[in-house]
C-alpha cells in the first residue's frame, strides 16, 4: 500500500557526480577532498525502517546513538523474555537490529555520524526522495530527453515491487506524488518463471490497492529489477530475453541495473534530497558516501554484498523449535525465553560472518 507525499521536483546537476562521467567521485575521493570535516553516512534502504523504530529518523545521530539504540531494544526484549512466557517480536525488526549492531562492530559502518530518512521535507514542505528510484528516474531522463510523456515506474525490490506515477518536466526533472501502489515481490518471480506473458501484463497493470487499477492506462511502464530479478536473469537468461522482448511490444519495459549503479542511484538521490532540504547539513559535515541493505543485496559507495534481510532470516527459521506468526512483512517470531533470543543472535552473526569475512 503506497503512502501520499507532496509533489516534488528532481534536479539533475548531481548526476555526473555520482553516477558517471569523468567526474564521478568514489569513497575514497570524496573522504580525502572533505576530510576535515565530521563525516556523514547515508543509511538507505531498510536501515531507514530500522532508523524509525529507534526514533532515529529526525535527522543526523551519532554513533554512539546508534549503539545506544539497539543495545536499548535488546535489552528491552531480554527483560519481556525474563518477564513474560512468550515474547512476539517483529521479524524484520529483529534482524534489521541484529545486522545494523553487527556491522557497527565489525567496522563496515567507519563513520561517527549517520543520517537515514525515506524523505526530506523542503521549507514549503515538498518531499525530496532518498530511495533507489529517484535516483535512477533522474539518470534515466537526464540520458533520455526525448521522454516527455507520464509513464509508470516500477522499483522490482526483493520483498516488493513499488509503483510510481512519473511525469517529466524539464532538463531532466520530474514530478512524482510518491509511491501509490504495489505487488507482492515473491509473486512477480513465480510469474516470470512460468512464463504466462498474459498472467504477468495483468499483473503489471493492476497494482494493489484496487481503486488505483491502472488497467485503463495505455502509457509506459519501465520495471527497473535489483537483487531478486538479476537472479532471475542469470539463472534463465533465454527466458527472460524472450519475456522482455514480448512486453515491450505492449509498451511494458523491464530491466535491470548492477549492484554498483544501484549505489550509485541511492547515493545521488540521497544526496540531492540533503542538498535540496537540508544544506546546512552538507556544511557541517563531509557527506562521505552512503549504506543500503535491503532484503536481497548490501550495497553502497563502500563495497556490494549479494546478501541482505533474508539472507539473516533464513539462518533464523532454520533453529529448531522456531515459532512464527503472520506472513510476509507481518511475520512475527515467537521467543520463548532469553537463550532463544540469544541463539538466534548468534546463528545470524555467525553467517554473517561467512559473507563478510
């Protein structure tokens, strides 16, 4: 279900800076040309959902708030443990907290200063995205000036394929309302892999919540995957050649971007949301790069991992005795006791470990 924000205009003089040309900038040379400045980390993707479970979401926190933070919730979980019978805890919520404490320990975060917001709101109160499909819908107009015209954009993520209504301007920006609609991520695979290309336009065209069913539009759509559609596209490539080439006969484009420029993306839209809403920021602080993870990949301006929420979930589900409640996003775990939750802890930091030793 897609939320409502205020209509917002995208810029595009970041672009070259970020996502490619002879000016593109890496971690290293953005750290050593800022240096002397406190340095600021970027947290995308679902660390932006764990950043609002703290309370972190106000703007730039510390990383001694961040540690405080997550030691805080374990122990407010440790102590429902001792107290209660059974404790039920949000599933992404555990893992999200596990992995951040993780990489804040293992050194993969190297920075004293973090920022992580979904949106930035300007003085007028227009939103200015941070997430992955700004980034790319900017990158995409910019090196296609001929697209004038609304169409659909579609984020393929792991977990769920989110719906944005586009309508170019001028230069390179755009106008979007935010996301308004979504499909099962999961599902959108099952179809791919059975290959019924009339099943999949459908699917496309009538995005979830109904009263938005986009059956009735004619225009483009552009599905632009990332973790779980590369997957796809490496494991059945004559497929997904053929499919592809099919939809875009009934004006469906789909698509896929690497890990790097999938950091890329996120970097630039951060970024320009700071730039836009929030200058004084960039004054403060060296803005030295950014952090993703999200179901199915970790990446950023630092290093990329074919690993994410689910790669920790799976090593979770597979402890014996395990408990779960709900399904898909509403999943909740079922701990019954302090060494559970401890175990569970462990058995995730352990794989951890194997991906990023």
């Amino acid at each position: 279900m897609g939320n409502s924000f205020s209509v917002t205009k995208y810029g595009a003089s970041w672009l070259n800076y970020f996502l490619g040309g002879e000016d593109t900038a890496t971690y290293t040379q953005i750290a050593e040309q800022e240096s002397e400045q406190q340095q600021l980390l970027a947290l995308q993707g679902s660390s932006t959902y764990l950043a609002k479970f703290l309370k972190l979401d106000k703007g730039v926190f510390t990383r001694e708030d961040f540690e405080r933070a997550l030691a805080t919730k374990i122990q407010e979980w440790m102590d429902s443990c001792e107290e209660f019978e059974h404790t039920e805890i949000d599933f992404t919520n555990l893992v999200n907290v596990i992995y951040a404490r993780y990489l804040l320990i293992s050194g993969h975060l190297p920075v004293d200063n973090f920022i992580a917001k979904r949106e930035f709101l300007d003085s007028d109160g227009n939103a200015a995205f941070t997430s992955f499909w700004a980034g790319y819908i900017s990158w995409f107009l910019v090196n296609n000036p001929h697209i004038t015209e609304e169409f659909y954009f579609v984020d393929a993520g792991t977990g769920e394929l989110k719906y944005f209504h586009i309508q170019p301007t001028e230069d390179g920006e755009f106008e979007c309302t935010g996301q308004h609609a979504s499909r099962d991520g999961k599902e959108f695979i099952d179809l791919l892999g059975e290959g019924d290309l009339g099943k999949l336009e459908t699917f496309f065209r009538n995005p979830e919540p109904g009263n938005l069913n986009m059956g009735t539009h004619s225009g483009k759509i552009y599905i632009v995957g990332t973790q779980n559609l590369r997957k796809f596209e490496d494991e059945h490539p004559v497929e997904f050649i053929n499919i592809c080439s099919t939809l875009e006969q009934n004006n469906i484009t789909i698509s896929t971007v690497t890990q790097e420029f999938e950091g890329r993306c996120e970097m630039g839209a951060v970024r320009n949301a700071i730039q836009k809403c929030d200058p004084e920021c960039l004054e403060k602080f060296a803005f030295t790069g950014n952090f993703t993870w999200g179901n199915g990949s970790t990446q950023g301006l630092v290093a990329n991992y074919e690993c994410g929420l689910n790669t920790w979930k799976t090593a979770i589900k597979e402890l014996e005795a395990t408990t779960f409640r709900g399904e898909g996003r509403k999943t909740s775990v079922v701990v019954n006791d302090q060494e559970t939750l401890l175990e569970m802890i462990r058995v995730a930091e352990e794989k951890m470990n194997k991906y990023f030793d």
